[in-house]
C-alpha cells in the first residue's frame, strides 16, 4: 500500500469524524450556547448543505491547479473550520465552523479518489479507492461513540480539538507523501471498464470547460443517478433505523449504539470487498451489490421484529450499502475522462440522495404506515437503481459507448 494513500485514509478519517461526531455532541452544544435542539439540528443539516454545495464549487473553482496542491488546501481549510468550531464563543461562529469544514468534504474525496487510483496500477484502482474510503468507513464506526465519550470526559470542544489535531496529521501526510503531480498524468497501463482489462486510464480533464463537457456522457448522468437512488434508498432507511430497532425490534435505547456499530462494521467489510470485487468486474459488482441492498431492506422489513434477524440484516445493509462505493467513483470518472468535477457530483449526488430518502422515508411514517416503511421504501428506491446500473451496463458494451470512453 503506498504511503501517499494512508495520508489520504487519515483525511478521510478526520473528515468523517467530523461529519458524525457531532450527534453524540447535540445535547452539551445545544446546552452550552442555549439554543433549542432545533437550532443545534442545523449544525448537522448546514454541513450536509454545505457538502453538496462545496463538492460542485470548490473543484471548479480549482480545476487547473495541481491536484496535490488543492488537496492540502482543502485539509487545511477543514484545519480552520474545525479550529472555529473548538473555540467558538457562539453558536453563529459554531455554525460557520461546521460550514467552513464543511466546504472541503466533497472535493476531497472527488479529487482525493483520483489522486488514490494514480498511485497503483490501474487494475488496482478501485481497491486504492476503497482504502481512502476506508478512513470515512471508521470514521461512520467510530465517529459517534467518539464523540460521546470525549464529550463527556473532558467536554464537546475537546472532540473538535482532537478532530483538528488528526486533520494537521493528514494535512502533515498529505504533503510529505502523496507525490507531486499524483493524478496528474496519464498511465499507459490497461485497464478496464466494466470487466477490467480494455481501458486505459483517462487523462484528466484539463480546465472548467473540460471539466464541464465531462457531464456530456450519458454514462456519466446514469452513475449520478444511480449512486445518488443507492444512497437515497440505504440511508432513507438508515435515518429511522432506531424508530425500527427500539419500536418494531423490542431493542432498548442503549442498544441502538452497538447496532449501529455493527452497521458500521458492516460498511467497512462492504467497501474493501466491493473495491476488490470492481476492479474484477465493476459493472457486475455494482449491479450485485444494488440488487443485494434492494433484497436486504425488503427482507429487512419483514423481519424487524426478529431481534437475531435484525443484527444480521443491518450487517448486510451496511456491506450492500457500501460495497459499490468505489466502483461507482472510478466507473463515474472512467466516462468522465479524469474529471475532478464528476467524482465530486458524485459526492454531491449521494448527499442529494440521502436527503431525499430521508423526506420519502418521513412520509411513509407520517401516512401512519409504522416504523418498517423506511425500509420498504428504501428497497424500492434502490430496486430503481439496479434497472439504471442495469440500463447502464449494457449500454456500456455498445460500440458507439466503448468508442466515446476512448476517446
């Protein structure tokens, strides 16, 4: 494993822990700035904004500079938003914290997931992804029980204190070990597209404008759309997973911690067995790991009640859910010939997917249709993003679509 990569796992880490620390934190924040829980909701809704707007923004707005140079610039500016955040005298300046790490999450793992496959062979690239992931996998592990515990041993600006303290590592890392123009050139090793062994790596897109013509690809369009339906459909079952664990389960509240974990566990196994998987066969892979996340929550929701059941299925929730991460990321940027600004749409996409899940999910609760309709909906959400991988798969071994992905 190259060193440049566990710099790019660290920041992925320390990013991710910021993103779900702060749901162990709510109550002593909200205490201590003497807002309304509400109000200190929007520290976790401002920064999923805040995500989806920074992933387009910021890569466009660096698409000519070098790679490397852009990624210690955006560890550095999570650095500042974190520091905002442990020492901030009020909410506002909490708020701005939370927006300003915020900003950075989307580019980082759009541009960072390029800079990881330029560091090993190309028929190793989805794994290379898979590693860099692997550090938001853990942070998704450890993020909350994190944030709890320190919150309450030494108080909730430690947490961020200890979070600006891993981002200056990674930032150190980054550095010192990712090499100078990583994901900048072309590699001549053969690789593949959907079964591994045709394609070269792309060149990547030089400038806005190529950046931008990227997007002409229906290829491009139909991973969006299946990443940002895949992630709507886990995560808008994933949102009101303790309503169905605690009220459908028999679980108690203390439970839902450990299952949670168990979730997590699960996304770490999916992630680095799907970034093995696609670099066999990605198209196949994705279309699997659809299916099996489609099959999980149906299942899911017919055997909420089971308590042994529901360990085991939020388990495979997790590694289905996780499992086509990494070839998504490399299948977008393939048909998107290197473009930086597709890998961070796909970031953006996953962020607009799991806020819709979630509003489909509420609805389903609100027509009174119980704690379980979560899960059924997010089946269908996702049965609807294995017929788009499907669509895409087969389109992708038409002549006209593998002469557009050399091109």
């Amino acid at each position: 494993m190259p060193s440049g990569l566990v710099a790019l796992a660290l920041g992925g880490f320390g990013i991710g822990l910021t993103e779900f620390l702060i749901a162990g934190l709510l109550p002593q924040v909200a205490s201590s700035f003497t807002v309304s829980e509400a109000a200190a909701g929007w520290l976790i809704s401002g920064y999923a904004l805040s995500v989806a707007v920074g992933a387009i923004a910021l890569t466009a707005a660096t698409a000519r500079l070098p790679r490397k140079a852009v990624l210690v610039g955006l560890v550095a500016l999570f650095v500042v938003g974190n520091l905002l955040s442990a020492v901030a005298p009020s909410y506002p300046v909490m708020l701005l914290g939370r927006i300003v790490a915020a900003l950075c999450h989307g580019s980082f793992f759009g541009i960072g997931s390029l800079v990881a496959r330029s560091l090993v062979a190309p028929e190793k690239k989805s794994r290379a992804v898979a590693v860099m992931f692997a550090g938001l996998t853990l942070a998704n592990v450890l993020g909350v029980p994190f944030g709890a515990l320190v919150g309450e041993r030494w108080g909730w600006r430690a947490a961020f204190w200890a979070v600006t303290a891993i981002g200056v590592l990674a930032l150190a890392g980054i550095a010192a070990l990712v090499p100078d123009g990583a994901g900048e050139t072309r590699s001549p090793t053969m690789t593949g597209t959907g079964t591994g062994t045709s394609q070269s790596d792309p060149a990547p897109a030089d400038g806005l404008r190529a950046q931008f013509r990227a997007f002409r690809s229906w290829q491009v369009w139909l991973t969006l759309t299946a990443t940002a339906l895949s992630y709507g459909g886990m995560f808008g079952a994933f949102s009101y997973i303790a309503y169905t664990f605690t009220e459908v389960g028999g679980f108690s509240p203390t439970d839902v911690a450990w299952l949670l974990m168990v979730y997590g566990v699960g996304l770490v196994v999916g992630n680095l067995v799907g970034g093995r998987a696609a670099d066999h066969d990605r198209d196949r892979t994705l279309v699997l790991a659809l299916l099996g996340l489609a099959i999980t929550l149906a299942v899911f929701g017919l055997l909420a009640g089971s308590a042994t059941a529901s360990v085991v299925l939020v388990f495979l929730m997790g590694l289905f859910g996780f499992a086509g991460v990494p070839g998504m990321i490399t299948r977008v940027t393939d048909f998107a010939h290197g473009a930086a600004l597709a890998a961070s749409a796909n970031v953006s996409a996953s962020n607009i997917g799991n806020a819709l899940g979630a509003w489909l999910g509420g609805l389903a609760i609100t027509a009174g249709l119980g704690y379980t309709a979560p899960l059924y909906v997010g089946a269908g959400i996702v049965l609807i993003s294995v017929i788009v991988m499907a669509v895409a798969a087969r389109q992708a071994k038409s002549p006209a679509q593998q002469a557009e992905h050399c091109m």
